[in-house]
C-alpha cells in the first residue's frame, strides 16, 4: 500500500514555509529513485494520490508531483494534484 508519510517533518515545514511565505508560488513535489524496482507506476500513482489527499487542502499551489529515475535522469509525466 502506498503511504504518504515519507515527506517527513522536514518536507512539511518546507511545505509550511513556502505557503507562509510565497503564497501563490505553484509547488511541484518530487519524488526520487523512480528506478527502484519496487516502485511500479501504479504505486507511483497510488503514492501521489495519497500526497493529494493528505496536503491538497492545506496547501492549495501544490500542482503536480514528478518521480525522477537518478540512474538516468528521466522524469516521470506529472501526476496532476
């Protein structure tokens, strides 16, 4: 099961301090290691949807989340929040 508690402490105050302080700044979550084996596309998915529910109403300028493979560079096509 996906869990959307992986942003830890750190990313929630990075949250907080951007919506403090640059209100209407659009904010793109990023995940990385997209090449790890275990994390399929559909757990990607599952996994941005859990980022949605659990902060799209606490933060509303949070657009999109990409997942970048560091192996190579690639970046997944935006899962739209």
């Amino acid at each position: 099961m996906a869990r959307a508690d992986f942003l830890g402490m750190d990313g929630v105050h990075r949250l907080y301090s951007i919506a403090i302080h640059s209100k209407k700044a659009p904010i793109i979550l990023v995940g990385t290691h997209k090449e790890d084996p275990r994390l399929s596309e559909d757990h990607l998915k599952k996994l941005s949807e859990g980022l949605k529910e659990k902060f799209s109403r606490a933060f509303r300028n949070i657009r999109a989340t990409v997942f970048v493979d560091t192996a190579s560079g690639h970046v997944s096509a935006p899962f739209k929040i």
